[in-house]
C-alpha cells in the first residue's frame, strides 16, 4: 500500500491513517527505524512493555514462584 508523507523542517512526519490502522498504532506507541544497506528504511512498532504484561499469567489458586526458581 503505497503512500506518501511529508517530512517538515523539524524533520517530523505523519505515518499515514491507513498504516497506523493497519499496525493498530496509537498515541504514545514507539517504532524503532533501520536503515539496510540498500537504502531501504523499516519501520517497526514496539508494541507494549514488560510492565504492561504484569499478572497475566495469574492463575486462581496458584503460588507465584520466584524466578530464581524458573527453570531456563
């Protein structure tokens, strides 16, 4: 889906609708930018934190165990 962007003198611009949709994107979301070798830029977002995923895994009943415990 190609589409195009405007870079302002701030060196800022805006990912278009369609793309941040599609990426489910949101205010406050961060990418990470690569530059590759053929001049090709990707672009990913970083989706969520380690906060974020805290207690998800909480199960009723069950005893949280250290990690030290966590076999690897």
């Amino acid at each position: 889906m190609p589409t195009e962007a405007t870079l302002t003198s701030k060196g800022q611009t805006t990912i278009p609708k369609e793309i941040r949709d599609s990426l489910g994107m949101k205010p406050g979301d961060r990418m990470t930018f690569t530059l590759m070798p053929d001049a090709t830029v990707v672009m990913r977002v970083k989706s969520g934190s380690l906060a974020e995923l805290a207690g998800t895994l909480y199960k009723k009943g069950r005893k949280s165990v250290p990690v030290e415990k966590l076999s690897r």
